[in-house]
C-alpha cells in the first residue's frame, strides 16, 4: 500500500463578515516581565453583544502584539500587529465550534467564562474550555461547557 501524499493544512481565514458581535480580550501579557505560571492556567470572564439574527456555530480565537521595544531600548513608536479578521497572518486563527449552533438575535448577550490550562504532555499545547449562556429577549439559556484540546 502506498502512503498518502502529506499536505498542508489551510490555515483558517475568518472574515470580516463571519464575525457576528463584540470581541473580548481574555489575557494581556508584557512579554518583557511575564512567567510560564502566567500563562499555565488563564482564566477570564466575558460578555459579547451580537450584532445580527443569524445562527451561532462558533467562537474564534485570535491575537494581537503591540511592540514596543523593551525598557532599555524602547520603540520610536509602537508598532501593532494582528491576526484578528480580515487579517491575512500564516497564523491564522482558531475556531471553536458550537455544536449544534444556537440562533441569535441582534441585541443578545452571551456570558461566560473562558479557561485555558497547559497540557500535561506537552506544555506548549493547551486545553481550552468555554462556559457561557445565551440571553435572549429577557430569557437565559442553560450554561452550555465546550471543551477543546489546542494542539
């Protein structure tokens, strides 16, 4: 039997259009002064209002770095970089699906709580869990718990 041919993986592009409300920061860190401890277990509440009536099929993952230099060489002037969307980085970024997806109303509001722990096996790989609820019209749903290994 001969093998499969490898091939790479697209890395996911979300547009500009997919995103459907408020985005969140869930860690800021100084890369300057911050520890491994800082990141093996991140904890961080939310709250994202939704902009449109459409369904909800996933959260999306993303970053942004602010460089600035370092204390004794700092920046003329602070230089941004994102992958968020529509950015077109080799990063990329992650996607989270809900399953099944929920619909949404302009004007609804998720809650929850995002953590985000280390793996035991490898370190550099993590494990991801997102809690939240859905309020429409003055009701709340259920909390929903998705679970995702990041590797």
């Amino acid at each position: 039997m001969t093998p499969a041919p490898l091939t790479s993986t697209p890395t996911p592009q979300l547009g500009a259009e997919e995103i459907i409300g408020e985005s969140f920061s869930a860690l800021e860190l100084d890369c300057n002064t911050c520890s491994v401890e800082d990141i093996s277990r991140v904890s961080a509440a939310f709250r994202s209002t939704i902009h449109e009536v459409t369904e909800l099929n996933a959260f999306g993952g993303w970053f942004d770095v602010l460089f600035r230099g370092s204390k004794e060489n700092p920046a003329p002037e602070e230089v941004p970089m994102t992958t968020a969307p529509p950015g077109n980085t080799h990063w990329g970024q992650q996607v989270f699906l809900v399953s099944p997806p929920i619909r949404v109303l302009a004007g609804d509001v998720l809650e929850g709580k995002i953590l985000l722990t280390r793996q035991q096996v490898n370190h550099r790989l993590m494990w991801l869990q997102i809690r939240f609820t859905h309020s429409s019209g003055g009701v709340v749903s259920p909390e929903r718990t998705l679970n995702f290994k990041i590797d």
